[in-house]
C-alpha cells in the first residue's frame, strides 16, 4: 500500500482520508470534490443493467443532467 502520498489538506495520508480520519466529514468529495454520491439498488446483483434497466436508465439521465444541464426540447 502506498502511504506516503498526501491528501489535498497537505497532512493527511490518502490511505487516512479513506478510512475516514483526515478530518473531513466525506472523505471521497476531499479528493474527487465533483463526485456524485451512490445509487444503490437493493436487491440487485452484478448484471445491474440487465435486472434493473429502467433504475439504471433513470439514474444515468439523473447523473447526465447533474453534469450537463438539462437535455434541449
């Protein structure tokens, strides 16, 4: 494991800040400050596309008008 890389706040090692102990309140918006949370679908297993398309086609269009704006009409 890699401990000697530091964290944006300069102290904390990276492997601090993702077990939670650099002082942030969410460790991973420290380093990636633009990230979305989870979409979690209870229930599903890893062929989440195919057992949940609509969830799944709902939470990317989510994510794309987070990032992009709405879609033009």
């Amino acid at each position: 494991m890699v401990t000697s890389l530091r964290g944006p706040d300069g102290g904390s090692s990276l492997s601090e800040m993702f077990r939670g102990q650099g002082g942030s309140a969410d460790p991973l918006t420290a380093v990636a400050p633009r990230l979305h949370g989870p979409v979690v679908l209870p229930g599903c297993g890893h062929w989440t596309q195919q057992e949940r398309p609509a969830e799944v086609h709902a939470a990317l269009l989510d994510f794309l008008t987070r990032i992009d704006g709405p879609a033009p009409r």
